[in-house]
C-alpha cells in the first residue's frame, strides 16, 4: 500500500508516482547543472504537487540518486 501526498488542489498522489516523476526529472536533467531537491520541489509544485524538499531527499535517497553537487557532470566529462 503506497502513502499518499497532497496535491496542490487536494487529491492524493501516489507516492511511487512521485518517486517515478523524480526519477524521471533527474534523468532528463542538463548534467552539467543538476537539479537541487529545492529545485524538483519547484518543478513539482509547477505539476500540482504538494511536497517538501526533505520528502524530495528522502524519496531521492530511496531511489539510490545522488546529491546534485554529486551529480554535476563537467563539459569535459560529458563529452568523452
């Protein structure tokens, strides 16, 4: 059984559906300058989404997804 978190209108949000809205904001990322938790709780609050940045962090740590200052990935690096 998933918890839920509010919507910004009231309805409930699985949380594996925001788990995956996670994942997949993360993998379309510009890698050169990553999302902060602070950042995907904007993104998400755009969709409606009702979530505080340490529920990001958890659901990003849960996901085995690193910090952004862990995730930034150089010009160089992306390029080879």
């Amino acid at each position: 059984f998933n918890s839920s978190i509010n919507s910004v209108l009231g309805e409930a949000v699985a949380s594996e559906s925001v788990k995956d809205r996670i994942r997949q904001i993360v993998r379309d990322e510009d890698t050169s300058k990553p999302f902060s938790d602070k950042e995907i709780v904007a993104i998400l609050q755009k969709e409606n989404v009702d979530i505080a940045r340490r529920t990001v962090a958890k659901y990003r740590e849960m996901l085995n997804i690193l910090p952004s200052n862990k995730r930034k990935k150089s010009f160089w690096e992306v390029k080879h």
